[in-house]
C-alpha cells in the first residue's frame, strides 16, 4: 500500500461514535469536547462524530454538534445484541467509513488524541491488553475468529494474539480495516449463548463480555497478525493502576468514570484540568470560541475561568459561584 502522506497530514478523519443510551455527565462532556477539539485544532483534520438518532437529537439541542465537521447517524442491526455487543455502534461507524479510505482514526468519547500518529504503521493501538484478564483467555470462541480470518498465509496459533484496546484506533491500510470490519461483523452475527466470563446486566441477564473482547479486540489482533500490519502501541497499560501511563499524546477516562460520579471534589479537580486544555485551545484556534461557548452554556459545564491572586492556581466555576477579591476572571 502506498501512503498518501500529504492527505495524511492535511485531512485525516477522525471519527467519535455515540450510543445514547444514559445522559452524559458533566466531566464526559467536557472530555468528548476536548477530544473533538484536541483532534481537529492539534493533530488536523476532518472529525466526524457517528451516533444513533437520539445522541444526534442531543448534540444538535446542546450544541456539541458545532465541534464536529460532520455528523452521521448510525443504525445498528436489529439481529445483534447490543447487550452483549456494546461496542457494536463503533464498528457500524467504522463500516461507514470503509469507502472514505485510510487514514480513519477511531477516537472513543473517553480518550483525547492530541498528536498525530505515524503513518509508516498500519494500524496505531492505544496499548495492549494484559492477557491475565479471565476474558483474554483463550476459548473455544478463538477457533471460530481464527476461521474467520484464516486464509493461505501462515497464522500464529490463537493463544499468541494478543487483545488491542481500541479506545483509539488509527488505520493507515484500506485492507486492514476493510478485513477487520467484517471479521467484527461476523462475530456479532452469531452469538454465543453464554460463553467466557459474564457479568449481570440489570435485566438479570448474563452478558458474555468475552463475545464482545473477541469480536472488537481480538478481531483486529488476529486480523492484523493475519494481514502481516504493522502495529504500533499509542502508550503502555499500567497494570498496577489499571490506566494507560501517562502520555503526552492520549488519555483515555475509562476507569476514572466510577469514581468521579461518587466523589464531588474529585471531579471538580478534573473538571478544571479538561476545562484548562479547551481553553489553551481556544487561544490557538479562535474560530471555535463560539461554537465552544455555545456548547458550555447549554451543557452546564463550567465558563468562567478564576485565577488565584496569591498563588496564580487557576480552577474553573459555573456563574453565581464564588469569586475572592483579586482574582482574575475570564468568561466564555
């Protein structure tokens, strides 16, 4: 495959998948905006955000939708079980885009990318799965992925794959994410009945997350190895913290998510973090000013910026909010 290096560094798509299923609460939001932004004003190009039709009746009404070139509505199949597929919107999204051509990068609404990715690689992971999970274990559902992507090339055996987390997945092969899309795809297809290690949804009913970690992660570990990709790891997991370490080209939520829907305090402190890095963005590109305030007001994510007049520390507040005397204020 010959790169085009030029359409890579001008117009790379970048793409967000919503499934609404829950409201968002006010630290995601301002994480989905700071990704949308960090993508389109630091790394450069087209961002699309791919949602089913009530995240789009949401975007429209709270204004997140001026933070993205494009929206696209996704339909997920009736056949497949998005109880047990929960990441089914992601792939459908991705199936979208097999016609755009490479290079698509696929962004979670949790993780911000703010650097480019290296075209000489075909495929660009956030980091691998530690194989000591129960549910990267192998099962007799590898033999079933492994007939999927079996072809005349020689394969490793299904114990060597190792599974991708694909919070952020860059595709820099047209053959690779076609191939991969349908792997994906086929997986959902046929569920199995209950199969690896299960968690209780609230219905009662067991969910097999192994089904959804073999047709989103192991699919494209398989179908990479198959394909003979190049690969190349965004950042490490830590599996002491059981976080991506730290980076200075992606974060990614995920694991905080819990803990900052119990504890107040610690959600301000990050609320003020995300709320920094949209305002510095601001300042490099202008023209998103409106479209961001427009965004924070009908969100109710905090617009005023407060600067400490004893020690410069800088925290952000929602209007009506305190306010000491010397401090410096911005508002958007």
């Amino acid at each position: 495959m010959k790169l085009n290096l030029k359409r890579y560094i001008t117009t790379p798509v970048g793409l967000h998948s919503l499934t609404f299923n829950r409201p968002m609460a006010d630290y995601e939001v301002a994480t989905m905006a700071l990704s949308a932004l960090a993508y389109r004003v630091l790394v450069g190009g087209k961002m699309i955000l791919a949602t089913d039709q009530a995240g789009y009746e949401y975007v429209t009404k709270t204004g997140l939708d001026a933070l993205y070139d494009e929206i696209r509505v996704v339909t997920v199949p009736d056949w497949v079980d998005t109880q047990i597929f929960w990441a089914a919107g992601k792939i459908f999204a991705l199936s979208q885009l097999v016609d755009d051509r490479c290079p698509v990068v696929s962004i979670d609404l949790d993780a911000v990318l703010n650097a480019r990715l290296n075209p000489l690689y075909d495929l660009h992971i956030l980091h691998k799965e530690p194989q000591s999970w129960d549910a990267y274990r192998w099962n007799p559902m590898w033999q079933r992925l492994a007939s999927l992507t079996a072809t005349d090339r020689e394969i490793e055996l299904p114990p060597r794959w190792v599974p991708y987390n694909t919070a952020v997945a860059g595709f820099f092969c047209n053959d690779l994410l076609d191939e991969y899309v349908r792997v994906a795809t086929k997986m959902m297809r046929n569920p199995p009945r209950v199969l690896g290690v299960t968690v209780p949804a609230a219905s009662g009913k067991l969910i097999p997350v192994t089904a959804m970690v073999t047709a989103e992660q192991l699919a494209l570990s398989a179908v990479a190895q198959m394909l003979g990709s190049r690969v190349a790891e965004i950042t490490k997991l830590d599996t002491e913290k059981d976080h991506p370490a730290p980076s200075a080209k992606v974060f990614h939520l995920w694991n905080s998510k819990r803990f900052y829907d119990q504890h107040g305090r610690a959600r301000e402190a990050y609320l003020t973090t995300v709320m920094e890095e949209i305002y510095q963005i601001i300042l490099r590109a202008p023209r998103m000013e409106m479209a961001v305030q427009q965004m924070l007001h009908a969100t109710n994510l905090p617009t005023i910026r407060v600067v400490d007049g004893n020690v410069g520390a800088v925290r952000w507040s929602h209007a009506g909010e305190w306010i000491g005397p010397g401090e410096e204020v911005v508002r958007l």
